[in-house]
C-alpha cells in the first residue's frame, strides 16, 4: 500500500508576459510624460479650484517672478519665425546657428540687445546666468512686441490663434500682473489664462 | 536563482548527466522595477499637471463708452483688494455704504458672495454683478483667489477693473493700503 504522492508543483512563476507589459507601459508613459522646463526664477503658481488643465500646445507662457518677465512658446517653428521678425524689428541679423539655439531654447528673460550672447553660452552657463527679464516699459516695448510677433507666427505657420498664458509667482505684486494685463490688452487679446496648480484638500 | 530544484531525489549511481542549465531567468526583481518606475511616472505625470484658469477681461474699447454704465449700482458689488492678504467689499457706489473688512476663503468673502447674491437676485430678479480692483498692495494670489471665489459661488457677471481714488482711501481708512 503506497501513499497517494501529492506531486509539488514549482513555486516559480512565468513572468515573461507580465515584464512585457510592464515594460510597454513603461516606455508609453516614459514618452507621454512631458519634461518640466524649470523656470529661471523660482515661481509658486498660487492654487484655485480649477480643474481645468492647460492645453498641450499652441500655447504662450509669460512667467512672471521677481517683478522679471520671461517669455516662452511652443513649437520651433514659431519661436524662429517670431525671432526673425523680431530681428528685422531691432536691426539684429541672427545667424542660422543662433535661429536653431533659440529654437532649442524653452524659455528666455533678456532683452533683445543681449539675447546673441545668451544664445552662444553653453547650457551650464545659461542656468546659472542671472536674466534681467524682458523689458516691458514702453520705451522698446519688447515683450508686446514678442509676443505679437509669436501670435503672428502661429497664425502664419498653424492657422491656430496662439493661447495666452501668464505664470505669475504668489508673493507678485499686482501692478506687475497689471502691467502684463495691459500689454495684452493693447494688442486685444481680452481673453487669457492664469496657470494655477490644484489646491490642497484644505479648503 | 529562486527558482526551487524540485526533480526531486537524484539518480545515484546513475551515469553521470553533464548538467544542463537552465534557460529561465528570474524576472522577478525587473518586474518589480518596472513597476516601480511605472508607479513615479504615472504619479509625476498627472500630479504636475498645471491648470489653466480662463479669465476674459473688459474690452478696453474707447470707442464704447456707454457700455460701462449698463449696470444698475445697486446691483454691483464691488471688491477691493488690499494688503495682507485682506478685502473690502460693499454694495452700490462707493462711499455711500460703509465697506466692510473680510478674508479670503471660505469663512470670508464666499459668505457675503452667496448672500448678496441671492438678495440681489430676490430683489431685483437679475444676477449680482460683481467688480474686482485689485490695489497696488495687493499680490497676484489675491486676484487668483477672488476669481477662484467667483467660480465656486457660481458668479455669472465678474470683471477686473482699475482701482480708482476714492476707493484706495477706503481702504487707507482701515488700515490696508
């Protein structure tokens, strides 16, 4: 009489299937996930209840912080069209290298008279360098006229009406935030959006 | 590896079997790695998202002038904005009724919001319009705020406008400016 033997199964298990799509999904959010541009000057979005996400693209950021305006917009095409208008506004011939840096570069705060020189500094050197904010009085005008010329650019190169947004910084005090209203205003862009983050369960 | 020899027993004395090894690898430790960066990148990815609050200012149209009176005062109410973090608001014209002093959020200004609201409504049978001047001492959060306000109580007819004299003295006279 012999024991029924009870035959013991492998305790390891396939796990092919189960790396494959791991790593699938993986690579899919590794590619969807968009880079966070970091901001020259620290800026705290203030929160609000909005749930409403910004668009993807198509879009113009005005950062403010430090009473410092910065300017950036999506799409290689339009900043080196918007830098070529602007070029032929100020009399600055940018070379085909320096079209293709300032189509590399995220964001930017110098006035247009040192923006050749910030362009041909390395990467190390444009994170550390202190950037004085585009000028904004109406003198030379130049952040109206960035941003015009972006909004001219997208309308030539997409059909699409370029969307207005400002970053502001908390602590900003408003006459700055009022001054970037009115630059928008005077060129009749009435409606915009203020970049929020999600606030806190605490309220 | 982790993989448990269970052939069970072993032929003794058998001939002697050059060992074939196995062509299993153990997975285990890179699916939970994979996992893992899953779990940061799907965390990161829709955490940071940023929102976008639209706002429409007024037309700064010269060319229109009679569209700025449309407004009934009695209907208006109107929200100055100081320093510290701190509002004034009142309802109809400036002066004539004494501002009174509140905070932000929702034991502030959203009370008053909903109750002037709704007499408004009651006694005129229109919605509550209600203007925003943001003072100089004020900071870019209090503008993001009140409108934020505006959404939540539901505020059909809101504008942003400049702060004019008389109402920077009110609020020098209770100490916000």
């Amino acid at each position: 009489m012999s024991r029924a033997k009870v035959s013991r199964k492998s305790t390891a298990i396939d796990m092919t299937a189960m790396c494959d799509v791991a790593f699938l999904l993986l690579t899919f959010f590794i590619l969807t996930s968009k880079f966070k541009v970091e901001d020259p000057v620290p800026v705290d979005t203030p929160g609000s209840s909005i749930q409403q996400p910004i668009p993807d693209d198509n879009l113009a950021v005005i950062t403010v912080g430090s009473n410092k305006a910065f300017f950036s917009v999506d799409g290689s095409d339009v900043r080196i069209a918007a830098l070529q208008e602007m070029g032929k506004l100020y009399n600055i011939q940018f070379t085909p290298d320096e079209e293709r840096k300032f189509a590399a570069t995220a964001i930017f705060g110098v006035p247009i008279s040192q923006l050749k020189q910030f362009l041909n500094m390395d990467a190390e050197q444009k994170k550390s360098v202190q950037q004085s904010g585009i000028p904004r009085d109406s003198v030379s005008n130049e952040l109206f006229n960035w941003i015009r010329e972006s909004r001219k650019a997208a309308a030539a190169l997409h059909q699409k009406q370029l969307r207005i947004s400002i970053k502001g910084d908390s602590k900003e005090e408003y006459p700055v935030i009022k001054d970037i209203i009115a630059i928008l205003q005077k060129q009749e862009v009435n409606k915009f959006s203020l970049i929020t983050s999600l606030r806190g369960a605490s309220k | 590896m982790a993989e448990l020899d269970t052939s069970g027993g072993g032929k003794k004395g058998g001939k002697v079997r050059s060992k074939k090894a196995s062509t299993r690898v153990d997975l285990t430790a890179m699916v939970d790695l994979a996992f893992l960066l899953i779990t940061f990148f799907i965390l990161t990815t829709t955490l940071s998202k940023p929102k976008a609050m639209d706002i429409a200012m007024p037309d700064k149209d010269e060319k229109k002038p009679d569209e700025q009176l449309a407004v009934a005062a009695s209907r208006t109410m109107t929200i100055i904005l100081g320093k510290d973090d701190k509002l004034e608001w009142f309802v109809g014209e400036p002066g004539k009724s004494a501002p009174t002093v509140d905070g932000y959020g929702k034991n502030g200004i959203r009370k008053a919001l909903i109750e002037k609201g709704k007499e408004i409504q009651d006694k005129f049978g229109k919605y509550m319009v209600v203007i925003i001047k943001p003072s100089a001492k004020s900071v870019y959060k209090n503008t993001v705020d009140i409108i934020d306000e505006m959404n939540i109580t539901a505020v059909k007819s809101y504008a942003i406008v400049d702060i004019t004299p008389v109402e920077i003295g009110l609020l020098q006279k209770d100490g916000l400016y």
